[in-house]
C-alpha cells in the first residue's frame, strides 16, 4: 500500500476539453531519492471520465531498483495501467508533458535538450478531462528518507481554441486578429 500527496484540479477544467498541450517541472530539494522499490517522487496525470473510451493518462517519475526512471502509462475504464518503456532518468531534477490530439494521447519527458515521447495511444477519449493531478507516492513497506517533491514552471502550451461568437451580442469575435479600438469608426 502507499502514502500519497497530490496536487488537483478537478471539476473538468476548460483548458482540457478538446486538444491540450500541458506540462510540470519537478525538483528533488532533498536530493535522490534512495529506494529498491517502486516510489513515485512526481506522477503528472489527466483523468477522463470512465466509460467505453475512458482513457487516463500519466508520465511519471520514479525509483525502482535504486535507478531513476520516467515513463508514460494509461488507464481505460479504470482497468489496470498499461505502460510504455521506462527510460532512465535525471536522478533530482525533471520536465513531464501531456498532449491530446483528438483520440492521440502523448506523455513525454524531458531529457536535457528535447522532448521525448513516452507512450502513444491512438485510440484515447475525446471526452473533456475530469481532472488534472500532479502525485507522489511512497510504499509504506519501505523506509525510505523524507519525500520531498517541488513542482513548478506548470504551464498550458495549447489549449482549445476559442470558437465564434459575439460578445455582449455586439462585437463579433473567431479568434483571428480580434480587436477593438476606441473610437474606430470601422466598428460598428
């Protein structure tokens, strides 16, 4: 069993309805983690809701064995997780990233100088995410020292676009060069 700590925003955020483009950076402040089983010092999750295309999706960090590790893993209908390739990873410091294309899901990590891809699914959810998590996890059956996981740098590099409409059931907006002057007499 294990003892987690998590970070949440629930509530189906407007930024992961359609396509998104999101990512964390992580530190270690007390340095690597020393464990021979499997503990989680970050897990960067979107969770969908469950159903017939429920998908969920995660990179992760973690030390298994006394190696670092990061890989991408996802859920359907809350079945058991299904996991790419682990690669070895910075032992203390990070970047996690989470993409949706469609029903694309990518999980990538950093690895000093470019993204890597994790884990790919073609056949992911198009639903909007029900909640966006960053965890940690330690076994209990393990002493390991003191956990401690700084996220920052959280950032949204695409969200869904804005679709057409009229503000105020006035001015007419679609996302392309939008804008409005004082006094410009070409507005009406």
């Amino acid at each position: 069993t294990y003892n987690y700590a998590r970070i949440e925003q629930t509530g189906s955020p407007a930024y992961l309805a359609g396509d998104f483009d999101v990512q964390i950076d992580y530190t270690l402040p007390g340095g690597a983690l020393s464990a021979t089983q499997y503990h989680v010092p970050l897990r960067f999750q979107v969770s969908f809701p469950t159903g017939a295309t429920g998908v969920s999706m995660q990179a992760e960090y973690y030390v298994s064995g006394g190696v670092n590790y990061a890989r991408g893993c996802t859920q359907i209908d809350g079945g058991s997780w299904t996991c790419g390739t682990a690669v070895s990873s910075p032992p203390t410091t990070g970047k996690l990233r989470l993409v949706r294309k469609g029903a694309t899901q990518e999980m990538y990590y950093w690895n000093g100088s470019a993204w890597t891809l994790l884990r790919q699914i073609t056949n992911g959810t198009t639903q909007p995410a029900t909640a966006i998590y960053a965890i940690a996890y330690v076994q209990r059956n393990e002493v390991v020292t003191l956990l401690r996981t700084r996220v920052d740098n959280y950032q949204v590099n695409h969200a869904p676009a804005w679709s057409a409409g009229k503000i105020f059931g006035g001015l007419s907006f679609d996302g392309v060069n939008d804008y409005a002057g004082m006094g410009d007499p070409s507005i009406v």
